[in-house]
C-alpha cells in the first residue's frame, strides 16, 4: 500500500539529505545505513557549502552503490531552508518514488526504523494523509512529549516557550506530585503539531502538495513552519518512537549546558539571531490573543535582562548578548526576512543586501 493519492505500486523511498561544512565523517555513516535499506531507492544529497564538495568524496568511495545517488550543490551554504527547499523540490519530481524521507546529515537511521515508518503509515492512514516524525534518541522533549509530560509544543501566546501560565501550573505540580510517584502516560504515538526534518517520512504526494521550506528563512524554525503548513493542508503529523534515529553530533543548544541559549557566552550571534527570529515567527501562527502575547512577551524579556546580567556581570554585556534577540524580534515582527548581512551564516560570504539570493543550485548524478 502506498499514500494517499499514491498509485498502487511497490514502496520506493527517495531520502533527502542536506549537509554542509566538515562532515562527511557524519555523512558516510548515514549512507553506509541507507545502504542497508532496501525500500530505498534514491538519495538526493544537498551539498550546501560541504568542505571537500560532496560530490568528488560520493564519486571516490560510492561509484559502486546501488543507491541512485545525486549531488545538489548549492554553491554555498544556504541554510537548512534553502537546502532542504532544493532537495524536496527534486525528489518530489521522481516518479518512480512512493515516499520521501527526510534527514539530517548526521540521523543515523536504527536498523528496522524506515519499516516501522511504512508500516504504521500503513495502519494509520485513512481519510487523511498521514506524516510520522520517528524519534529522534536523546531529543529530550520529544521523549517528554510521548511520556505525556509536555501537553503541547507550541503552546497559544507564547513566546520563545514561555507562557506566563506555566510559572503557576508547573508549581502546582510540582506541590500535587510531592510525595508521590508522578502518573505518567506513555504512548508511542502521538500527533504533535510541528517537528524537525530529521525522521520525516511522507507519501510524494503529501510532500508536494504544499509548498517546499521556505528559504528565507535561511535556518531555524524553516522545520516548523513547513511542517505547520503540511497540518494546515490537512495531513495527520504523528511521532512515533516506534522507528528511532540516532543523532551522531549533539545539538548547539543542547551540547552540555544549562544556560539559556538565547543568552549564552560564547554562543555565535547568528545562530542566536535565526533562532529567535523564526521561533518568533512559527508562534505568531498559533497566537489568539494579542494582550495574553504582549504579556508573556514583556515577562520573558525582562527575565530574558535579568538572566544576562547575572551571565555577563555587567549592563553593557547584558545589552551586547541580548543584542541578536532584539534584532530577531524586531525582525519577525516586521516579517523581514532572507539573510542578514550582520548575521552571516558559516559559509557564507557576507553581504550587504539581506535579501541577496543564493545561486541556482547544480545538480549531478554521482551514482547509477
């Protein structure tokens, strides 16, 4: 059985894959389980900015694989927008594909999880198209979700995951959970309202049937607010940890410190900059009221101050690291977007138009 609006024939999966910088240590390891995989057919590997180009080491070691390997260079790195954008758009087009599978350049598929994604699409689908997100081992809040700890993601009037509300809930269970065992609820599916590219498998039709990331949204929130517009045009979002993944290389934000990212030392503007400003935007989707938003906006900057001053010792380094937040408030808030010229992304050579576009994207067919 295939998705909806899928003719009925054999499942075929094209995985896309984007990748950037020193990390074919990563990629390697990612391919070498693909491999292993025979419901996948095609890969389609974004090279945005990769050092060496992806498709000199895919022809040195994978001349021989009996994956139809093909190299999208982006000529520079575009962001994980711009390159899962171009990666999407092409395996959309294989005919000869039933399903996509999205990935990063260091998810290492776990042996049996690409069946269990076929297979519970299977027994899930009904009159709606479905999209599974397989767990991601060590994504903590998404193993706090399936446990029933976290209600939702994305809750409505929040800003940066703060919600005024939650100071009072979470003392409240806190006091009721005292000394008790706390119920907890596991389910190993459960339908969620956004998710990350990593672990995304969805019938071609249901890829296509929106529109591919957005790239100006450069890195950051471009997952979100893709997968928000593939529930808004109806499709079922469900994570699963049925089919698991491993991440290879640890998060920025979640590599060992419990600092708050936005106001981290040490941690680079840019990544900080695109981070605030598409969070901000992916949560104005989900806001209805204006006045319970300006509240918990207000809170959280003024603990957000708080925060830094007690991280930096001082007012002027408060202001300095609280610096890329503001821009990307003010920013989502003006609903400008693309890239920023003071906020260069690695690889990226720095310009003075934000708005400048990356170059058209070259395709090559390393493999088969």
């Amino acid at each position: 059985m295939t998705g909806i609006g899928e003719p009925d024939m054999p499942i075929r999966i094209a995985v896309v894959v984007v990748t950037y910088g020193e990390r074919w240590h990563l990629l390697r390891q990612v391919l070498d389980a693909l491999e292993a995989e025979p419901l996948v057919s095609r890969v389609v590997v974004v090279d945005n900015g990769a050092t060496p180009p992806i498709e000199d080491l895919i022809l040195g070691e994978r001349s021989h694989s009996r994956l139809a390997i093909e190299v999208i260079g982006m000529g520079r790195n575009s962001g994980s927008a711009g390159g899962y954008a171009a990666g999407i758009a092409r395996a959309g087009g294989y005919s000869d594909c039933t399903h996509l599978f999205l990935l990063d350049d260091d998810n290492r598929p776990d042996p049996g999880c690409i069946e269990s994604l076929v297979r519970i699409e299977a027994l899930v689908r009904r009159d709606r198209p479905v999209v599974l997100s397989a767990l991601r081992r060590g994504r903590v809040e998404y193993e706090r979700l399936l446990r029933g700890e976290i209600l939702r993601q994305i809750r409505p009037n929040s800003f940066l995951g703060f919600h005024i509300a939650d100071l009072v809930t979470r003392s409240w269970r806190r006091i009721a959970r005292a000394g008790r065992a706390p119920e907890r609820h596991a389910s190993h599916l459960m339908e969620i309202s956004v998710a990350p590219y990593g672990g995304l498998f969805m019938a071609r039709s249901v890829a296509c049937s929106v529109e591919p990331p957005r790239a100006d949204f450069i890195l950051y929130g471009d997952d979100h607010d893709y997968t928000a517009r593939l529930v808004e045009s109806g499709a079922r979002l469900l994570l699963t940890d049925l089919a698991t993944l491993q991440d290879l290389d640890a998060s920025w934000n979640e590599a060992g410190s419990r600092a708050n990212p936005w106001i981290r030392p040490g941690a680079p503007a840019w990544r900080a900059y695109y981070a605030v400003r598409n969070r901000v935007l992916v949560e104005r989707r989900f806001v209805d009221s204006s006045l319970g938003y300006r509240i918990n906006r207000a809170a959280y900057l003024l603990l957000l101050f708080v925060l830094a001053l007690k991280a930096h010792r001082s007012f002027g380094g408060a202001r300095r690291a609280l610096a890329p937040l503001r821009d990307g408030v003010a920013d989502a808030e003006a609903q400008r977007l693309g890239e920023r010229s003071d906020y260069p992304i690695p690889g990226t050579a720095k310009s003075s138009a934000p708005s400048e576009r990356a170059p058209e994207p070259r395709l090559a067919e390393v493999s088969r």
